[in-house]
C-alpha cells in the first residue's frame, strides 16, 4: 500500500523545505522533489493521494508525560487509553508514554503487567511506558533491569507527596546507580513535598481552603531546591537526569546552571506552565480548581522566563502532564479543601496547538516546534529513527498541518473525556487536517478512522545522553 | 580594681586608633589618649598597669563551634571544657559557644542539664551553648521555648549522619518555622548525607578504607546541595539560616546567591578549610587520619574562593569545630576503615595564631581579623554589647596581641588535650602577651592564671537578623 | 579647650554603646562610661559640656562628590564653597571632597589652583579635592605626581560627555596605569557617551524633548557596560577603580561580579537614586527638569537592588553628586530640550536625613549608616584616622543627632543655594542637634556658628586598597 | 544529468538516517531508501553512481569565516580565491564567505568591486562576501543600502586595531542602528583594541618580543569587555549582533549572560581555540609565530569551557578566520618584534577534520557538527535552502565522508598555500571520499576535479534572526 502526501512543506528539528513524501506501507519510503517534476521513468504508482498544498508535514508529536487511567485521590483519572489516545491523535500527538506505577510493597513486573492491561486492545496511538517506583529496596533494584529489558527504560521518582510517592534521598540516590549501570534514565518529580505538606497542614488550620491555596503552599522555592537536589544527586551518581514538569523560573535557573558545568541535565516542561497563571487558581468560588495541577501554575512572570529556556535549549521539551478529572464528582471531592482536589488537568488534545500559537507569536520557529514536540522527546527516550523523525526509514507518523484551520479550544470542540477545557472558547489557527500513524490515515478533516486497539506498545532502547 | 593597658592600638571591626583603655573591675570604663598627656585633674589612679606599646588590643576571641567532652563513635572528644576552655584562652579566645546534643527521644532540657554539669565548675573562659536537637516530634518543639528562656537561642540541626543525627526536611521545616516564632536561630550541618552513607558503603565494599577515602565519599556537590536545600528551606519558612563549617566553593556559591537575593543566610568556615587540604587526609599510612573532619578537607584550591568569601561578607565567621581525638586509642579505632575514625580536630586554640597569619598575608585587613574572630559571632549569637567589643560598658575580654612574639604551632607547645598539632611545625609570628577575662588576666607571658570554673556560662539573646 | 558630650550612644561602622565622650581642643581625647560615675580622682573640669541623653554620636558625615562653584553648560552650580559647605554641616556633613576640573589643553596644576581659589576664605567645613582629567597627554601624565603630592589623590575620569570630558579608552588605560605608580585612585563616570549622544539626536529630531528623555536616551544598558569596561581596563591595569554615582541595578551586577572574582572594584551611589525614580522626570510639564541629573533616575524596582547592593558591601558609598542648579535661568534654559537642561540636583544637605531614614526603616543599621556616609569614605579616600571616625586621637567632628527630631524637607527649612527642593514637603524624623567641627560647635539647634574660611584644606593620603 | 548517491547515512543539524540521495543537476531531486528496495516502477536511470557504503553524507561545510588574498602589514595572505577555495574544498567546504574591506575613506561600493575582481574566475567553491567598514560617515550609512542590495548583508566592525580598522563606539552605534534598518547584520571583532596597544608599547619597551608576548598583550579581559560591549551596544540599538572569532572562556561568558537574558547574541569561535592553546605561541625561537592571530590562543582550561558553550548552543558557529602568512618572507617581518608578525594562521582545509575529531571525542554529536559547520551558518548568514541543508530543493552540495579515512595533517599533504600547518603531524581518521558542489564532484578520493571560476558568487537574503 502506497501513499503519496503531495505539495506540504516538510518541517524537521532543523530543516524546512517544499517536499513530496512517499509511504510504503508503514514507513516513509522517499521524499523528492514534486512527483510532476520527476522524469517519466520515475513516475511511480500511488494507491492513494493527500494533497498538502499550503500545508505542513511533522512527524507525529510524542507526548511523554501523561497519566491515564491512573488512580489517584480515591478517584481516576478520566481518560482511558482508548479515550485518552483518541484525544492524542486528534491533537496530532501519535505516540504518548505513560506511567506505570509501582504499588508500595509490590514488584515493578505487576506494575508493568496491570499497565499493559490498561492500555492493550485499547490505545488508539502508540504508546510505551515509564516506570514509577515507589520504594527500592534490594529486591526492586534488581528487578530494574527485568523492566528495562521489556522495553521500559525510564524510571520516575517522586520528591514529593510524601507516604504515597515519595522516595528519600537514599532510595533515590540507590536508584539512580542502578539506573546508571542499566543505561536507563531517571525522570524526578523534583518538589520538595515534605515542607509543602507543613504548610498544607497550616493552611487549612487557618481556614484557607480555596482552591488557590494550592499554589501558595507549594512555593517556587519548594520546586527549585528539589531541582537542584535531584541534579546534586544525579552529579553525585554520574548519571543524566530529566526533569518533569517544571513550572518555575528559579528551578529552570538551576538547570541552566547545571547544563553550564556541562552536567547532563535535561527538563520538560508543559502547556499548561507556558499559557496559564495562577491567577486562574484564583478564580471565583471553586472555578479554580479545574486549575489545580501540580506543581501549581506559576505568576506570570515566569511565562517568558520558560519561553527563554526552551528558546536557549535549556528546557528540551514540551510535554502535557495530561491527567484529568471531571469537575463533577472529581474535582469536587475538595469542594471544601483544595488539598482534596485530585490534581491534574487535561492537554493531551490541545498540545500542539497551543506549541503553534507560540510560532505564530514568535516565541519559537517551526523547526523549535517540531523538535520540543517530537524529536527530541524521541531521541531523549530511546525512540528516535522510529519514531519523532520525518526520515526516510521512519514510521510514517506523520502530521499534515494546516496552518489556515481554525480551531476554538473547547469541551465541545475537543474529545479529551472530561467535562471542562482550561482554555474554554479561546481561538486558535492552524491544526491537523490529516493525522497518519504508521502510515495509515488515523484522523482526516476531525473525522477519526482509527480504531481501539490499533496502538502498538513500543519498546523503547537505552538513552545514550 | 582598676587597671591601665597602655600604650596599645585598639583594633575594632571597623577603627584602629591608639589608645589607653582603662578597665573598671569586669568592664571596659574608658579608653583614652594616654593617660601621660592628660591633664592632672585627670590622671587617675590605677592598681595596675599593662604595657601594651607596639601592640595591639582586640576584644577577646569567640568561637562559637566547639565540641568539649563530646560523646561520638564510641569515644568522647578529647578536650573536656577545663582543657578545652583553658586551651582557647592561651589561644585568644575568651568566650565559646559548645553544643548540647538531645537524645534521640530525650528532652532538650536534659540535654541542657547534662551539658551545664560538664563545664560547671571546670571552664576557664566563659562559654555559651548551642541546642541540637536529634528528633522534633510536638513535644521538643515546645520545649524549644523553654531552652530559649535559659539563654540558649540557636538550635542545631544535622542533614548528615542518618540514624545519628540527621533530621528529615518535614522535621527541620517544623524546628524552622519555630525558631521563627521564638526569635531563635538555625545552625545547620548542611552536608546531604544519606546519599554519602550510600559512597561510604560502596567505597568500603570496594576496600577503600584509607583516610583519603572520607574526603572522596563526601563530595564537594553533596555540601552545595545540603546548603541550598537549608537555605530554601529558611527561605521558606521565612527564618534566617546559619550554614555551619562550610569548606566548598560550590557550596559559598550558593549562600552568595541566596544573599544576593536579599536573604538572611548566613555562614561560618573554619581554619582548617582555609589553611589544610585534601593532600593532608591523602598522607602516607593512615597519618591522614588526623585530617579526617567532616566536612572533609577540600582541594587547595578552594582556599582561595573561601578568602574572597570573607572578604566579601560573603561568610561573616570563622569558628573552629574544635573536635580533638587523640591518635591513639581514638582515631585508631579506624585504622582499618576510614568510616570508623572518629571525625574532628583541634583548632580552639590556634584559630587567632592562623587568622593573623592571614592578615599579615594581606588576605585580610586588621578590622576583618576582629570582625570574624569577636564580633559578628557576638552579634549573630546574641552577646554583642557584653562580648564581641572592644568599647566602654563592655566585659573587659580583651587580647593584648603581640606582632612580634613568634610562636610554633605543634602538640609540643600548645594546650589542646590531644596528641598531634594538625599544623605541627609551622611557625607563625603574633600571639597573644596577655588575655584578660572580665577584667582578669587569665594568660600572661604563656603562664595560666585562672582556675576551673572561673568561665560563666552566657545567657544569649534571641538574634536581630 | 575642652568638652563633654555626655550620656549619647555612641555608634561606629561596628560598634554601638553607651558612653561619654570627651575632646581637647580639636580631637577627641577620650571616650569613657558616664563621668558621673567615675571615681572622685577621675571627675575632671570641662569648660563646656553638650548633654546628649537620648541621642547618637556619630562621625561627622563624608560627602566624597559634590560639585560647588562648578561651570557647566554655560552657568555655574548655584551653591558656592560658602553655601555649599554650610549647607553640608546644617545636615550632618563635615567634609567633602569636590572635584577641582582641568581645562583641555590647560595643567592639573592650573586647575588645582583655580578650585583652591574657590573653596579658600569660604568654605566653612573642611575639604578636599579629586582632579578631573580632561585630556592624558605625555605632560598631564607626568603631572599626576605633583597633584597627588599635594594630597588630591584620586583622579576622575569620564566615558561619557563627548568632545567635552570624554576619554578615550586609551587616555583612560594610561591615565590607570600612571595612577597604579602613583597609589592614586581612579574614580569612574561609567556611562558610554558615545552612543548616548546618538539616541539624544535621534530623539530631539523626533521632537522628544520633555525632560523624561533625558532618562530615556541614557538607558541602563549605556551605565552597564561603561561601569563593565572601566573595571575590565582597571583589571588590565592592575589598578583598583571606584564607579560614582552608580544608578542602575544591571551596573551593580557587574561590581558584585568583579568584586566576586576578587577585583577591587568599588562603588557609590547616591539618596536620589535610592529614593527618587523616573517617574519625577515624567512629572507634568517642565517640572521633570529638577530631577534631571547624569546618571539619570531610573526606574522604581531599582531601589531594592541598591539597597541590597549597601547591605551586602557591594556598594561601599553613598555620595551625593550635590551640583545644584536654580529651576528659573538655569534649568530653564533647557525648556524646550531637554538635552540643554544643566544636569545635577541638590543634596549636600538632605543625604544624612535620608539615611536615616533607612535605618528607621530596616533597610540599613545604625553601624551600615555610619559606614557607608563617612567611615569608609574616609579610608577609601585616604583620610582615614583623622576623619571618618569617632575614635580617641581622630579630628573631633561629631553630630549629635537627635532621633526625635522633625524635620521637613524643604526649600523653605534647608540652606543649600537653589530655589527647589527634590524633596519638598517630605517629613522626615531624626537630624542634628549639634554638629561639631575639630572639637567647635558649629551647628547648634539650627543656629550656624562658623564664620567662612573656617574649614581647612586636606591633603589625603593615597590608598591603602 | 542525473546523479545517484547510494547506501550511504545522510545526516542533517536533527536527523541521522540511512538513505539513498538523487541528484538532478545541481539540485537535490529526492532522498528515499535504497533504490534496489523501491518497486519497479520506481526504479529510475542514473548517469552516475556513488557508492557511500559506509559512508555519512552531510550538507557542504560552509566557512563563514576567510580572509583570502587579504593586504595586511604589508603584506598579502598567501592563499587568493583559487588557491583558498580549493583548499577548502578538499577539506570539505563548499561555501565561503570572504570579507570586502573598504579603503578608510573610500567607498563601499568600490572595496565591494575589489574583492568582485579577486574572487571572480579564480573560486573554485561558492563564495559570498561580507563587508569591513572602516570609516562610517552619512555618506557611507547611505551606501549600506547598495551594498545590501547587492547580496553583502552583513558588516563586520572593528573595536580592534587602532588607526587601521578600529571605529569608535559612535561609529559602531550609526552602523548598528543602520543595519538595523536595512535587516542587514553586524559582525564584530570585539577585543578593545586601544588598551591592548598600550600593553604591546609597554611590552616593547621592556625588551619583551617574543611571539608568546603577542598573547601577553591581548588578555582576556580586553576581549571580554569588548564582546560585553558590542552586545551592549547592539542591546540599545536593539539588533541582532555576532561576535566573530570568540577565543576566550569569559568572553562566552558575556555571550552566554545576554542570551539568557534574552538579547539576539551570536557567537563563532573557530578550531584554533579548541585545539590549539597559547602553549603553541611559546614554543622556543620564532616557531610560536606560526600560531600568531587575533585574538590570540588562549591557555589550554578554554577549551572545555568553549566546547560546553557549543554544546549547549551558546556558541552557534565554527569558522575559520583562515588568514594564512607563509613563515617565509612573511612571518618573518616580525623575526624580531612580535607586533610586526602578520596575524593570521591557516584553517580552510582542516576545519572539518577537526571537529570530526570532536565527535569521535564525544564532545559533539552528528547532528551538532553538522549544524555549527554548515545549517546554522547558512541560517544566520541568509543561505539556508540553497545552502547548508542537505534536502529536497537545495543545491547539492554534498560531503561524502568516509569515516575510516586516515589523514595526517601536514604541510605536505594539505592544500592550502603556506609553508607550514599548525597542526603538523597530527593524524585524524575520517574525511571526504568525495566531494560535490551544485552536484558536480570536485574532489573525488583527493583529486580535484573543479575549475578556477567554477564558484559562484552567492547574493545572501536578510537575516531572520
């Protein structure tokens, strides 16, 4: 099965070029100069054409960062693989990776099975897994490698939630020689929680339960010491390190600093520390909890002091943190405290979106998008040339963006299962009018052809950062 | 009584000028032109009169980190508070500041009680205390009152030594955020050490058992990261923090940072990181034992980062972790791994010797020499006014300092209980030719005048940081 | 002749303590505990005793930068060496150091003699010279040795004001390295005239010509790099270098930087750039024109910086830069450019008052007061011992300052020549009750007790940096 | 005429993949997997094969950065366009770019003639020029349009060389604010250069003429400020700027702090500094002035800083500065005098060899010795597309580089026309097999196959930075 994607500009991590792509099957076979332009002898036959006149071709976006499915708070999170993945592919992200967890006292292979369960005959894109630990004893230490060999090669720890995720400084430290030995990547959750939850306690003694609280327990100093610790031990352990999620502009100053001695510290960060602001906390009543993620959403401020980073190649790249609850019978469970609103919020769907509003603004160029999006992620992760890669020789994933589309962000418009959107009503140009993965035209003008189970589990390779 | 030091320069922390100081009894009454060229109706009559031409006069040395007949790894420092005390008036140094060490699950006040009965009736300078403080649970964060009303405003918490003395950062945040509302003051052991009790287990499984290896498995990163963690953590909790012993440049960076931010982080180094180096923990056979301190000696080539940060205000003290283990019995106990050597050395009475070698060096001027040996230390723990000063209404603690006197440091000539000099040899030129104590002349021409229990404890005010 | 000044507290950039102090003729001949408690052989006669109960005894204020008599842009300062001085001693400051301005083409020693004609017969403090070098030719360099012989031991230089003060990089390197031989001291005006002069044409031709561009043709970034270049060109010269009048947060950055690496770099600011911003050169109108002086206001958020800036010791120096001009015929002759408005402000008078106020606030102590308005001024300039103290054996030039005192500030209430006050109608606590010049009263309630010519010439020493 | 590059890994600024590459003509026609996998229908007709087994195939290195058949000191390089171009070609560079140097007081116009005239009919690669203003009247900011026009859309300014090159600062604003205007942009050389002449006098004069003195006289600090400056500058006439030649640890520093800041600030440094240090300037008698440029080598701790800021895209660009002397009748006119010695060193043929080297070190990846060596060059010098890309569309412009290849660079076996190398001796594995320009092969297993004139002139776009 041949396919022809006519007349788009090509757009990798660095080049930008006028381009037609060829599909065999499930990967990309050519790219060549337009088929009509070609002499005779080389005009081949397609089975079927997309025209990308005007149009933008990526390779499709890797969302490394999402949660779905996932218990938490005595809830779950509203997402399943199937919805969740949909959403993904309609936003024009194909392959995610998501985090298995660990039970305290359990072994990472029950973790791994359970997620397998979750995701198989469901997913919708493809998808592969990080492992959460939360404890590392001897035993689990062992068991690293097992879970590295299936294809699993990063390990998240927590510095925060303390009693439910939180590692200490010893079993992080343990975790990361044994990561260093199997050539897997520790990912650090780098809040330092057991301050926080001090302040949570005195909050809610002195009555202050809104929902904006939230941030103001969780303080940017609290995220920049972790920071600095979880690079200090990984220095100490002379392995690389990659920060989720960060949100502030002093823990990014510590990765700066880090990344100018010429340590191998890497850091993502998310839409959602990039668009929003605290003051969406603060909003009336118990609206701001829809806001609630974690670390928390930042002043202002700090939105051009992350645009700056991942402009300077400081932050690597952009990932969603995609963890959503309902606000009825979700959310609302901290109604009356926001230390019981399950943290998270939806983006899974609205990612590239938003990452393209900041190339038409100026703040990154096509080729920044492309790679914070998708390339890097894949190569950090142990994906590239499969995956994250408009090549010859890649999976076709690819993304035929239309840069004339309008689109507005909206639980309406959107197919993320949840019942609100962060960016309710806000108007965007440009989105996907063909998503194809693995060759195979999966969303086509929002219309969605694929179906569950279709995702394929990728087994990921060691880093070689 | 009324005596005359004539003839001297009195140097202040900030003023060096000629001049007679006369003394009332305990306290400093005046200080004058001298006595000689002023008028009749006013010369006075004094009952004893010092010559002090060509020399100078400082307010009498404070060290406020000392560790006097300290149980540690199954033995106990080897300088009780009458050699110790004894020790550091030859030194210079009038007043210390010693530390009590709550039992884990023990109070504070028993800690205090145990420690007053050691130095009751046995000190010969006068002496305050420092409260560490091994657990915080409810209890013992009440009780901090109460040991703040004796006199004894600063609380010492230890990152290091897990199961020993280290406090998790929940722990620490909550002794913090009490020290707040007491006026008190946090003293930290800022070295992160669970991940250094990891390196020592490795470098042992290895069989790297020699001195050097304490240096090795306590990393320079593992002191900036503690550093910064004690100080986001103050940061916080909105408290002002006082990094104990810091040794590294990374680490000095950090404070700079954090008070170039404009907040109240405070630190202490000690000679033995400005004059010795990890070459001396790397001497043949197991004579790098004597070096073996913690923090740990440093490349040479952080003494001159450590100079700039004196000089620059960057660090406002230089105590000295007075901790003495003989070599035989005591360090001995690890002659076959460097884990089991207790950790310390003596410095309480060379500290002044060291500080005037570098003024002569023109690492710093006479008014610093002052300012970090009396004064600041005065004024951050709370006895400036009655110690730290040279000026009228003060106790009379003054140094008459030689600049001629010439002087080996060695165990030979020196008055620490303890069998090596960890400076053995070296000659330096400046000592003291009279200490007085309240008035008193304790030290004279190297003869010791005063006897067990002439030293008052010290009741200190909470700080005005 | 001798005096009591009894029951005050005196303060020293160190030290704080109760004591009477007691002079003979000029100098301060004693400091002691309150006579009244001396014994019988101890109560001398006094022919005049000043009761200070309740006040602070300081030394007598420095003001290291004004600019009396001084021709420029076509008029003349407004106050004169008579004015100006007495102004000074109405607030608190004893002596200043004004800058004697050599002609292009003209000697040093011309100048010299020209600014000693000024200031004789009626300065009514004391005083002393820098020397404004205008051109460096072979002869003016050989020249330096006379002038620093006859005690104007520091030379300003200028990066800014083309064709009139500007010298080139190479007149400024020489000019270093001759002052390097000599122990002179540079001094720095650091903004980068050059491209200064551009944005000022751009901007008139644009019809820009309210007294705000003034502010807005001198940009943060022009103060910046001359202050980064004249401490590079010092480092090359192996010279130490003072920056006047620094104004702006970014120019301070690169002292605290240079001061981190070890240089002696110094620095000085002033009240207006503490407690003015560029919002009152945006006042309607021409009222912008009275705070048009060079560097110019900035910006509001530079204020925490400065003050940081003075805690931290990486600035040692608050001047004035007191260069008055009468709002009718002198500033007016830049109503309708603002680039013909003479450029300076009045302050002589006001700066103690202001510091005060600082300390009232928190943002300075007694002893950072004492330190950065006339003890380190005095040894930075080479006055040391005699002035910039209140020390047994120094000049006896206290004030007595009255931390009751209300004072307004006001054209009305003060005595500095010029028909505005930066200032006007600010109420401020704390002033001088009595001001005392070698050991005379000068200042007595508000009453002017000196007659012109009163204040002596000094020769300053070079520097000890 | 059709061309077929066959099995060989193409390597792009992002991607690594294996493919086949079709030519046609001059162009880049198609990239797709090996022709013997596609169906029959796609199987086209070839005229030639290359076989690349083994092989990686990159864009053609462009050298943004030659001074050939350049006048200087009386003298003139020793390499003109035929010899230089070939030489560079055989290292693998396709691309020049050479600087047009106007007569102080001549025309742009006519300096831009000249160099027309050198490089016409003699190139044998294709070059493009930038222009050196040496004097910027109105006249010649006028011109600047023309100029522009023309293709030449960058300027380099100097801050060095007095009387020769240098513009003061007014100069280099106008030229700044100009550029701005036409989106042309400014290249500097940013060692300050007026000091520097005063140490090299200084020098002189005590006897001190030995090549290592060259380095002596040109510190760090004066490039530091200089780079500190230029940015400054560019900061207040808000346009991009490009610092050429960056040689010095805190030089990248000044870089790297302004584009954290934000500020549009680019930097090359070139192979000299990262393999050479000023170890080479001392070698004994007259050997060091071999190594002899501007700025000078540095000592040996710069490499790893300048190798960090490369990786983490604070350096942007590896140039050469080829400017080669023979040692022979040229070096020599400063046999004895250091500052007589034209300053200059050879580099177009061994640029790429070099930084291979890095990546067979680790210190760069694939990708980002692509990029420094030709993607970004061509990106920031308004190329891209045509230039510095190898995909569908572009000139074809090939690298073939064999990576088992074994070269020893020598005076011997290099092309460049200088009597010596400074890196005689060294062996290096990897280089071109072949080489092709606008899909010709003009270097084929080191014979060369082009023609002088073959080269085109290359009319660069604006800037898009």
């Amino acid at each position: 099965m041949r396919k022809l994607i006519a007349n788009g500009t090509v757009v990798t991590a660095s080049e930008t070029f006028k381009a037609d792509v060829w599909l065999n099957d499930d990967k990309v076979e050519a790219i060549t100069a337009p088929v009509g332009t070609l002499p005779k002898d080389r005009v081949p036959q397609f089975d079927e054409t997309i025209d990308a006149k005007g149009q933008f071709l990526f390779p499709g976006g890797i969302d490394v960062h999402t949660h779905l499915d996932m218990p938490f708070g005595g809830t779950t999170s509203s997402d399943d693989f199937e919805t969740g993945t949909r959403a993904a592919a309609y936003g024009g992200t194909t392959t995610i990776i998501d985090f298995a967890i660990q039970q305290k006292g359990g072994t990472l292979t029950e973790a791994l099975d359970t997620w397998h369960k979750k995701a198989s005959g469901k997913a919708v894109a493809d998808y592969a897994f990080h492992m959460i630990a939360t404890d590392l004893p001897p035993a689990r230490l062992e068991e690293m490698k097992r879970i590295v060999d299936e294809g699993v090669t990063s390990f998240k720890l927590f510095m925060a939630y303390p009693n439910v995720l939180l590692l200490d400084d010893q079993s992080i430290f343990r975790g990361m020689l044994r990561a260093g030995e199997l050539g897997a990547l520790i990912c650090m959750h780098a809040e330092t929680g057991l301050p926080i939850d001090v302040l949570i306690e005195r909050a809610r003694s002195r009555g202050e339960r809104a929902p904006v609280y939230h941030a103001l327990t969780r303080p940017e100093a609290a995220e920049a010491t972790g920071t600095e610790r979880a690079i200090a031990l990984a220095e100490m352990a002379k392995v690389p390190v990659y920060i989720v999620h960060l949100s502030a502009a002093r823990a990014l100053e510590r990765v700066r600093e880090a990344r100018d001695r010429g340590l191998p510290a890497f850091a993502e960060t998310c839409p959602q520390y990039l668009f929003l602001s605290q003051d969406d906390l603060a909003r009336p009543g118990f609206d701001g909890a829809a806001y609630i993620c974690t670390p928390p959403l930042r002043p202002q401020h700090h939105h051009e002091q992350l645009w700056r980073g991942i402009r300077n190649h400081d932050l690597q790249v952009v990932a969603t943190d995609h963890c959503p609850f309902c606000m009825k019978d979700q959310k609302e469970l901290g109604r009356d405290d926001f230390s019981k609103v399950p943290n998270g919020m939806p983006g899974v769907e609205s990612r590239m979106y938003l990452l393209w509003e900041a190339v038409q603004q100026g703040k990154i160029d096509l080729n920044r998008f492309v790679d914070i999006s998708s390339t890097t992620p894949s190569k950090i992760f142990g994906m590239y040339g499969k995956k994250g890669t408009l090549a010859v020789g890649a999976d076709a994933d690819i993304v035929v963006w239309d840069p004339q589309k309008e689109v507005t962000l909206s639980v309406k418009t959107m197919h993320m299962k949840v019942d609100y959107n962060p960016y309710e009503g806000k108007k965007v140009r440009g989105g996907p009018s063909h998503v194809l993965q693995r060759g195979r035209v999966i969303v086509k003008n929002d219309q969605f052809l694929a179906r569950p189970g279709d995702g394929q589990f990728i087994r990921r390779r060691t880093h070689t950062l």
